[in-house]
C-alpha cells in the first residue's frame, strides 16, 4: 500500500505533462513551393550550397533560386493565389514571404539579382506590401485588383495588369507609377507603352 501511493502523485505528473499546453507543435507548411519548372533550375537554402530543384520542393524565406539556359521556375504560395515565376538565365532571392494571417500578412520581398522574374498576384489587402528590388530600383505593388507584372534585374519593368510604384535609385532617383500596358524604361527614366514585341514576355505565364 505504501508503493501504491507514491506511485500515484508520480503518474499524475506524467499526466499533466501530456496536457494541451504540452503537445509538439504543429508543423506550418511552407509559404512557398516550386509548382514546376523545367531544363536546370537550383536553389540555395543554406550559404554556397546550391541543390537541384524538385517539384513540390518547399521553399523558405532567405532561399536563392535561379535557372540555366532554356529553364524556368515557378513558385505558388501554399495559402493563396500568389504566383511567382523565374525565366531562364535568372536568379532571385525571396527575401520575405509572410503568409495570410499572420503579424506581418502579405509581407514580401523578392531582390531580382539577374534575369527576369514575373509575378501573378490575387487582389490583396490595403496593408499588404510586396515589393521586388534590384542593384538600382525597387518596384511596389499599388493596386486594388489583381497584378501581372514582369521585372529584370536592371530595372526594366513591364506592367500587364494591375499598378506599380517603380523607384529608380540611380543616376538619379525617379519615382513613376506605371499601370496596365505601360513599362519603365530605366535608361531613359520614363514610363511608356509596351511595344507589341515586349508582350511575349507573358508567354511564360501560360506555358
């Protein structure tokens, strides 16, 4: 009898240390994951390490991607309709990727670092903020509707539809808005139409 209640109090211990509060966390998908892609395409998730690709691969905030000739990547997000793609002879690093319904929802940052990268972004809240950068420019988006915009790493922007915020750092800094048919031409610092043979640039969209 004795045995049996010291043997008590230590099971209820065990017991209350498997309660709710307790539990292993729940896994969190991952914001982003490498719906497709095609030819060589890698990513480097940890310092100088690059990995091939694979579909479904999750990809995590901090992580670099880029894509060999005749190659191209494209991300979904795993929680909206946020489409991110990568052409050949590009690389990119996601910078920040927030998923809805967090502190810091529809926070993300993407630096453009060679080559081009397309976006295909779902109407998004007033507080959200997405933004690409390059060596000499960031671009915001500004629009209350869906967006499909194209941006090269030396800071060429082609607006599909939607509203984007480009600001060129140099020679000087120049800030223009662009809207649907309309691209920055980063040389000459000014907005003007999409010429008819810049719109296979979207080709890659619907590939």
């Amino acid at each position: 009898m004795k045995n049996s209640r010291t043997f008590l109090p230590s099971l209820a211990l065990i017991l209350l240390g498997c309660g709710p509060n307790n539990l292993p966390p729940t896994a969190q998908p991952p914001p982003l994951a490498a719906s497709r892609f095609t030819g060589t395409c890698e990513i480097q998730s940890t310092p100088k390490l690059w990995s091939p690709l694979h579909t479904n691969q999750p990809v995590q905030p901090g992580s670099r991607l880029r894509t060999a000739a005749d190659s191209f990547i494209e991300l979904k997000s795993t929680s909206s309709l946020h489409r991110i793609l990568l052409a050949h002879d590009s690389e990119a690093a996601i910078d920040r990727w927030a998923p809805p319904g967090g502190a810091a929802e529809g926070d993300a940052a993407i630096d453009v670092r060679q080559g081009l990268v397309l976006i295909d972004l779902p109407v998004m809240s007033a507080t959200s903020k997405f933004e690409l950068k390059g060596s000499n420019f960031v671009t915001s988006i500004r629009s209350a509707g869906p967006t499909v915009a194209a941006i090269t790493s030396d800071g060429f922007v082609f607006v599909q539809t939607g509203t984007i915020v480009c600001i060129s750092i140099s020679p000087t800094v120049t800030a223009v808005t662009l809207n649907a048919g309309q691209m920055f031409d980063p040389v000459a610092l000014i907005s003007k139409p999409i010429p008819a043979a810049s719109n296979q640039v979207w080709n890659l969209l619907s590939e």
